[in-house]
C-alpha cells in the first residue's frame, strides 16, 4: 500500500490515466480492418495473400506517422498533438461509416487510420515524461496496455458487422472517441518542462544510435508480432479450422486479452530484473511457442498457444519499452515514434508474410516458422550485443551496457 502511495505522487495520474485510454480507443480503431477482416474478404473475394494485405494496411499507416507523431510531440507538446490526432482518426471512421463501398477506399480508409495507431508515439512520452528513473518500466506498461484496444475490436466489431453491417461499425466507433475526446481534454497535462526547440537535425540524431536500431529490432518482432499476429487471427481461424465469424472474434479477443493486460508486468518484472534479461527470455520462448503452432495442432491446442504467445509479446513489449527511456530520456518523443514505427512495420509485413506464403505454400506452418527464425535472430543479437558490451565496459554510451553491468 504504501508502495502504491509514493507511486501515485510520484507522477501526475489523472495523466497517466488519459494517456491509457488515448491510446486504448486509439489502438481500437486502428485494428478495426482487422477485426472486420472476415467480413471485407467475403464481400470483395479476397484471396489469402490480399486478405493479409488489407488487414495489414493500417499498420504501415502507424509506421509512416510515429516518427513524424513523435516529433511534433516533442516541440508542441503531447496533449496539443493527441487532441489533434484524436480530430483527424474522425475522418476515415466517418468515411468508411457513410461512402466506403469499393476495396481501394478501405484501403485508403486503413491507411488513415494510421494516425490512430501512431497514438504510441505521443501517449507513451506524455506519461513517462511526469515519472522518475525507477517507475518508467510500470508507467510506460500502464500506458502502453493501451493495447487492449484490440480486444474491443476484435470482441465487439464482427457482432456489429454481423448484426448492423460492417459500415455502421466505423460509425458507431466515433462515439467512444468522442467521449475520450473530451476526457483527455479535460485531465491530460503536459510534463513542464517538456517541450524541445530543436532543428529536425537534431531531433534525429539519437536515432543513428546502435542502441535505437537495436530496440528498433526487438520492438519489431515483440509488437510487430502482437499487433501482425492479431491482426491475421480472425482470419486464420476461419480459413484453417471453418469457425465461424463471431467465434474468430471471440478466440482472438482471448488471445491478445493477456497480451495487453502483461505488458505493465512486463515493465515491472524489467525494472526489477532489467530488460536485457527480460527480453531474452521472451525472445527463447516465442520462438518455441510459434514453432508448435507451425504443426498447426488442433484448435483446442493451438488456442492455447495463441495465448500463450500473445503473452509473452505483451511482456516483451515492456520489456523493450522499459529500456528506452533510460537510454533516450531527453529524446524520449522521437524515439519512442522510431522505434514504434519499426514495431508497426513488423506488424505490417508478418500479415503479409503469412498470407504469402499459405498463397505459395498452400499452408500457413512456413509462415509462423519464419517468424520463430526472426526471433532467435534477435535473441542472438541482444546475447552478441551483451558479449560486446562486456568486452567494452568502459563506454558510458549504452543503457544496455548499465543493465549488464
């Protein structure tokens, strides 16, 4: 309790709190393609490697705007750019409400809707930027569960669809942003302090770090993976086991429910253990799990895998995000768009890459073993970084020397 207590004054909580719920309504919209995946292949006759196109497109729509997000949150401030973030994400849902009738439009629907995934970028400096050293890895989970946003998508939007037509579902969708809308208005402030007046230069500079292109990497695989991986779920559940289109929704929604409710254990167990250990461990262990779902077991076991998975990628994403604020605490804004964006091109190209190669392969089990590769391949990166490190322990340069060290 007491605990609790410092931590509440530690910070600025009603921040904290907007911060979450931003990001959750945020992240809601941005899966909505996904969730209503099903429903847009049925209509226009999608075969699988352009189901994992569509679905995929509002994940390079976050990619291409969380670096330019991350930027302006920096020099005008998170809650000026949320609000304005907030405003635009209106537009695709109104366009795919009332016009959307051809799959060029819902393309170019899903690439707007980017400006709602790329809510990462400004949610999670706004409240790291009120918190001490010491809380970032529990703050930056907090907010970051904003992942949960999928669940509601993937849990409410095939029942609209199904129900009231996936049009009104995009419709519907502007209400809770609206009432976020003002919440944040209202309770959201700026760290003081907090704003940076620097050329683009700059700004960009912390980014040719080796320790950015790393988090970059392992973001890539832990949210790229999450994000990627639910977003192909309704999807994969119809076209390999014939369930239905609520029961897709229903088993996805269970699937990434513990993956976004982990991510702040993920960040407090790296506070107490550090990231580097952390992240791999979940690294060793998706792998593990993605090669069991590459047999393509029954769905009775290949669910629990699923969960099992989205799991680890949700504490692997605090992990992660547990480093970057201590590496990068004066550039937190640019980075954390950076490194966003390459977790949001991991989600993009995974759909696609499973959709490709169940095309190619005729089944999805190449798919999910490429993606067990990638990450071993990050793991024996962070392992050959920490070797380095070690070697070269008199550099001050890297965060990921201080929890080695």
């Amino acid at each position: 309790m007491k605990k609790m207590q410092e931590f509440l004054k530690a910070g600025h909580f009603p921040t904290l709190i907007s911060s979450f719920l931003y990001f959750d309504c945020s992240f809601m919209i941005w899966m909505l393609l996904a969730a209503l995946g099903v429903f847009l292949s049925e209509e226009f006759s999608l075969g699988p490697a352009q189901k994992g196109f569509i679905v995929s497109i509002p994940l390079l729509g976050g990619t291409l705007m969380r670096i330019p997000l991350g930027i302006l949150s920096d020099r005008f401030g998170s809650k000026k750019v949320a609000l304005w973030g907030m405003t635009i994400s209106m537009i695709p849902l109104f366009w795919g409400w009332r016009f959307a009738g051809t799959l060029s439009e819902v393309a170019c629907i899903g690439l707007l809707l980017g400006v709602a995934g790329a809510s990462f970028a400004v949610a999670l400096p706004l409240a790291s930027r009120w918190y001490p050293a010491r809380y970032q890895g529990l703050v930056l989970g907090i907010a970051g569960a904003g992942n949960s946003g999928s669940v509601l998508a993937t849990l409410f939007a095939p029942a609209l669809a199904k129900n009231f037509g996936w049009h009104a579902v995009f419709g519907l969708a502007m209400i809770p942003m609206a009432c976020v809308f003002f919440f944040f208005l209202f309770t959201a402030k700026d760290c003081p302090g907090s704003l940076s007046k620097k050329s683009l230069k700059e700004y960009l500079a912390p980014i040719k770090s080796r320790d950015a292109l790393t988090f970059c990497i392992l973001y890539s695989i832990t949210f790229g993976g999450f994000v990627g991986i639910a977003s192909f779920l309704p999807i994969f559940f119809y076209d390999q086991y014939g369930i239905g289109k609520l029961t897709t929704g229903l088993y996805t929604s269970y699937c990434i429910l513990g993956a976004s409710l982990l991510r702040p254990l993920g960040g407090y167990l790296s506070d107490k253990f550090g990231g580097v250990f952390m992240i791999t461990i979940v690294l060793l262990f998706l792998a593990t799990v993605l090669i069991g779902i590459s047999f393509l077991p029954p769905v009775a076991l290949v669910l629990p895998l699923f969960i099992l998975l989205m799991a680890s990628l949700g504490i692997g994403n605090g992990s992660v995000f547990q480093l970057v604020p201590l590496r990068f605490k004066k550039d937190i804004g640019v980075v954390t768009g950076f490194v966003g964006a390459f977790g949001g091109l991991g989600g993009f190209l995974i759909p696609n890459l499973l959709g490709s190669l169940k095309s190619l392969t005729g089944s999805f089990s190449f798919g999910f073993l490429a993606v067990a590769i990638a990450s071993i391949s990050a793991c024996a990166l962070v392992f050959f970084m920490n070797i380095l490190i070690w070697k070269n322990s008199d550099s001050t340069e890297s965060d990921l020397e201080m929890e080695a060290t």
